[in-house]
C-alpha cells in the first residue's frame, strides 16, 4: 500500500466506524474512540503523535504536568557547558497542531476495570485504550540520609534534565582545583544506562579544559559493570589519565548513606568526602504504574513484549523508562529516549489493530544509544531485535558497540561525537513536532 | 485501494489493517529516530534520506550489513535486516520526495566552497543534483553531515572504497572539505 493509499483506507475506516459499533464495544456514539495518552516525555509524545497521524480521526489526549519538556540525552553536555538547556527543551504545540488534545495537568489514579483516569483538577477522563508512558520515580529511601527536598537544593541528582541540571553545572564550576566531584550510581537497571559514566566524562572534560587537572571524578557504584565499560576507559585514559576513578560494587563502590552537611558518602565499609556529591538514588517506574498495581516486584512494568500491552491489565499500553521489556534469554532493551519511542511505535501499531478487532501487526524494536565522552569523542551502542517463532528475539549478528580498536580512531569518534547531536534534534523532531 | 474497496475489505474482516501495519512503513518508522519523519531529517549531522536513488539506498545499506563499506553505526544496525527488508527500505525512501533544506551557513565558507569544487563537479556538479540514478544529491543536504562524511575519504586508515572519492577527498584541506560540503548544503 502507498501512503496515499493508506490515507485512504485509514478515511475509510473511520467512515466505516458506526457499522463497526455494533460489534465493537470501544467505538462510541460519535464514531470515535478515545485513546489517553499519560505522561509526554519521548515515549508519549511519539505515541499521541504517530497515533494522530496514522489515524487522524482518532480522538487522542496527552496528559501532562508540564508545559516544556526537557531532554534528559545530552544534558551532560549542559553541565560541562559543551551544550546549551535550550537546545533541549520542547513544548506541546506541534502536538496541539496535529491536532493532539493536551491536557496540561498530573494523573493520579487509573480506574483500569472502569477504563478511566482521574486528574488532580479532579477531572476524570474515560478511554478505549491507555498509553502509561510515566517515566521513572525516584526512591530516596534508598540512600539513607537523602531526600527530595536535598535534591531539590543543595544535592541535585539531575537525572532527570531540568534546573537540577544547572544547580549541578554551578557547583562544577565552584569546585576548586584539587577537589573530588562524587558521583553515586545505584544498582540496576536504571534509566540511560551509559549517563552516569557519560557525565563523569563530562565533568572531567570541564575539569580539564578548565585547568583543574589537580581534581579528582570518582564514581562510587553498587554495580560491577556498565554500559560500553571498554569504549568510556578507553576515553578516560585517551583524555583524562587517571582524573576518573571507578569503584565497582565488589569494591564497596555501593553508596548506602550520605551526610548532606558534610558532603561525605558512606559505602559498607568507607567513607568519601566530596566537594560535589551527585547522588542518583535507584529508581522505580513512575508512581502512577505502581499506585495503579502495574508494576512487579522490582517496581518496573512488565508488557506483552510483542505489543507493549501491560501483562497485567487488558487496554493499557506501557512504554518507555517504565517498563521492563525483554528478559533474559532475550536482552532487555535500555532504558533509553531511543527505546522509548520504537516502544511507542508498536504500541501504537498495537492499538490501531485493536481498535480495528485485527491481530497486532509485526513490531520493530530497535534502539542507538550515543555517548560523548571528551570533544570530538563519541560512541554507541545499538540493538536490534526482531519476532520469531512468535518470540521477541535480540538479534545477535547485529546489534553492539562502536569499535575499540581501529585504525580509523580519531574519525570514527568525531563522527558519532557528530550524530549524536543530529540524532538529538531528530528525536526531538520526531517526537514533539 | 478506493474508500469504496477499503470498506468492503474493512468490514468483510479480510486482516487489511493488519496488512497495512505489516508493511514497511512500520520498519521504515523505527529510521525516523535518527533520520527525521519520514527520512527528512532536521538535524544538521544526520543526512535526509527521503529521494535518493534506491540503486544507492540499495548498495550502501548491503555493504554496510556485509561489512564491506564503513560505517561508524550503520552497520551494525543492518545485520539485523533481510535483505529483502533492506532492499524494501530502499524502494520505501527513494519513493519520497528530495527535500533540500535551508540552513545557516557562513557566506564566505560558501564562496570558498565554489572554488574548490575542480575535484567534485564531475559527479556532483555545481548545482549537487543527481548526474545518474546512483550519485546521492547533495543539493540542501545538511552541511555537517556532508563534512563528516568527506573525513571518511579524507582519512586513509578509513579506508573507503570508492577511490575517485578518496582521491578527490585527500587533496582537500580541513578547511576546504567544510567549505565544499557547505556550498552543496547552500544549493536549492
């Protein structure tokens, strides 16, 4: 089928809706059916969005707390001041103007027996099918002596991209020389796992580009590994000698209790004093999956991994940072911007197929995750899966990171330095525009 | 397909949606990503593939799956495709329609770039459009991603293997190889 032809039929379908009423409890006296959208970081935004524009008729509304979004990738970059928070930042109206209903407002509860969504305006919005793109919570239990409200000032953990960001980027460049710039990562999985190691990366660009070669970055982690370990030492050495030091968590890297007024981060056996202390405390999917009983044991969503519908409730779909999609043996896809929105894709697909009473066409699952590590030194990692036999498959032959070793070094790592920020103002593009 | 035929086909339960969903724009929507709604791409180091040749788009993404040709990501992304998927892929972007886009560029890069065109016209032109159904248009392709392309043939352990590329590419200096790939980004 063309585009246009496809156009066409998608006309159709909707002038075909009130014979389809009679057989299809989702189609509603207006012929339209109600798709909610909760939560508009990637994952959500390219749901309403792709939603709209493969079947304009539907009536698609995005819920959302706030008016600009802010991009979590390459906001790194911001705080080592190689990028700017506006490049980041997108608002709604290309959504608005696709004609995407969005309601500037939080989700409290989901009534999934009911197929509604209440609202803290106390608003309650009816649906045939539930995209949750949530996101991520953050427990701040988890590292004794840290709470929201330290992170909201003194102690930002800027995981997620917005004025904690800048806090960050302002104690970088207080710091004196000679000082230890502490960065806390909790165990796994958690969302854009290479960013913590990225800005670790980030910070000793700022260090050393600033003449603060005296400073130390050190990376106290309850992990044992991370995400493209060979490509960010590699960096390290090519860029920063022995300015980051990596603790793993066999070598009490596990960060269990802080002290805010002295700075200072306690693992099992040791203590660490700081003069920047970057906690990022573990995370669980967005609250909202949890209150609605989404979630499993580790607190993340399990989906049907072919259509991204929740396995535990019929008529909600869950993309993004919130879900755990793929298990062992079949590797589970990062929790990335890029992950998130192939996740909406085939969500999306899923659902117009629902709606339609037709089997869920083939998903597409792909993710390209960029890191940049120094200037003109970037990498990746990419992942690829594909059905067979009916199961989510991680496609081996494909799929893995940029190059160690090559001839071709120093070019290989300007160009993705390059793509990396090409990608950005697409992703954005293809999802907010 | 007429609205007509669409609904016959609709309502008989014939499976067309899920035919629809099943075609290569499903797979063609996972490239959006990184190279812009519906291969027109907004950011200035990832080129638009929306309109070039699908002999081309054919040849570069087989080579790129076969490890043949370099690639920084590409091609690790390929080998996960058929390569009726790819040659699919290709039939799908080369339909679309070839969007040069506008962009800020400096003015005397430009007028450099139209002096250090000796090594490129034959192929490219001084206008970048298409000479034959396998050069790429470069007319409004996005400036940085055309310079960082050039540092493929430009650096020699990269080893590309088109050599009038190379050749051409090694003779330019830094300064002249972003002024070319900014003159064909200024052409309409």
């Amino acid at each position: 089928m063309s585009r246009l032809n496809r156009r066409d039929f998608l006309k159709a379908v909707t002038l075909a809706a009130p014979a389809l009423a009679l057989h299809a409890p989702w189609a509603h006296a207006d012929g339209k059916s109600r798709v909610l959208v909760v939560g508009g970081g990637f994952g959500g935004a390219v749901a309403a969005k792709y939603l709209k524009m493969l079947a304009p008729q539907l009536d698609v509304t995005l819920v959302e707390r706030n008016r600009v979004y802010v991009s979590c990738p390459l906001s790194n970059e911001v705080i080592s001041g190689h990028g700017e928070i506006k490049d980041l930042e997108a608002g709604y109206d290309g959504l608005q103007k696709r004609g995407v209903n969005v309601v500037f407002d939080e989700a409290t509860a989901i009534d999934a027996a009911k197929r509604t969504v209440t609202l803290k305006s106390g608003t309650t919005l009816a649906y045939d099918a539930l995209v949750l793109s949530p996101g991520i919570d953050f427990n701040y239990a988890g590292v004794e002596g840290y709470t929201e409200e330290l992170a909201n000032g003194d102690l930002p953990h800027a995981y997620k991209a917005g004025p904690q960001t800048l806090v960050l980027k302002k104690q970088l460049e207080a710091m004196p020389d000679g000082g230890t710039f502490i960065i806390t990562v909790p165990p796994g999985p958690f969302r854009c796992p290479p960013g913590p190691y990225e800005r670790a990366s980030q910070v000793a660009a700022y260090l050393r580009g600033h003449g603060k070669t005296k400073s130390k970055v050190l990376i106290l982690d309850a992990n044992d590994s991370f995400s493209k370990k060979g490509l960010f030492e590699q960096a390290w050495k090519t860029h920063y000698g022995s300015m980051i030091e990596w603790v793993p968590g066999a070598s009490d890297g596990k960060v269990v209790k802080i002290d805010p007024g002295t700075k200072t981060a306690y693992t099992n056996f040791g203590e660490h004093k700081a003069d920047v202390l970057n906690v990022i405390p573990p995370h669980h999917a967005g609250s909202i999956a949890r209150n609605a009983g989404l979630t499993n044991e580790k607190g993340w969503c399990t989906v049907d991994m072919l259509t991204m519908e929740s396995s535990v409730q019929k008529d909600i779909w869950v993309v993004g940072d919130a879900c755990t999609h793929g298990d062992l043996p079949v590797y589970p896809m990062p929790k990335s911007a890029h992950a998130a929105v192939t996740q909406a894709k085939v969500a999306v697909g899923a659902i117009l197929a629902r709606l339609a009473g037709q089997p869920a066409p083939t998903p597409y699952f792909v993710n390209t995750c960029y890191s940049i590590a120094a200037p003109d030194w970037g990498f990746s990692v990419v992942h690829v899966y594909r059905v067979e036999g009916g199961k989510l498959i991680y496609a081996q032959e494909a799929g893995g990171i940029s190059a160690i070793e090559t001839p071709a070094l120093t070019t290989l790592r300007k160009l993705e330095a390059g793509y990396a920020l090409g990608w950005l103002k697409n992703i954005m593009a293809d999802s907010f525009a | 397909m007429g609205i007509r035929v669409a609904i016959v086909a609709f309502l008989a339960g014939l499976g067309t949606w899920a035919h629809a969903a099943d075609s290569i724009e499903a797979l063609a929507n996972t490239c959006n990503n990184c190279h812009g709604v519906n291969g027109v791409s907004v950011g200035p180091t990832m080129p638009s593939i929306a309109g070039l040749p699908q002999a081309y788009l054919t040849n570069v993404m087989l080579e790129w799956k076969s490890g043949t040709r370099f690639s920084a990501t590409m091609g690790r992304l390929l080998k996960g495709y058929s390569d009726v998927q790819i040659a699919d892929l290709a039939a799908h972007f080369a339909k679309q329609r070839w969007v040069p886009q506008a962009q800020k560029l400096d003015e005397a890069r430009v007028r450099l770039g139209a002096q250090s065109l000796k090594r490129c016209e034959k192929c490219h032109g001084n206008d970048g459009l298409p000479r034959d159904g396998e050069t790429p248009p470069v007319n409004g392709q996005w400036a940085g991603y055309l310079y960082l392309e050039s540092l493929k043939y430009h650096d020699e352990a990269v080893g590309m293997s088109n050599r009038q590329m190379r050749g051409a590419m090694k003779r330019l200096r830094d300064e002249d190889l972003r002024a070319v790939a900014d003159y064909y980004a200024s052409q309409k």
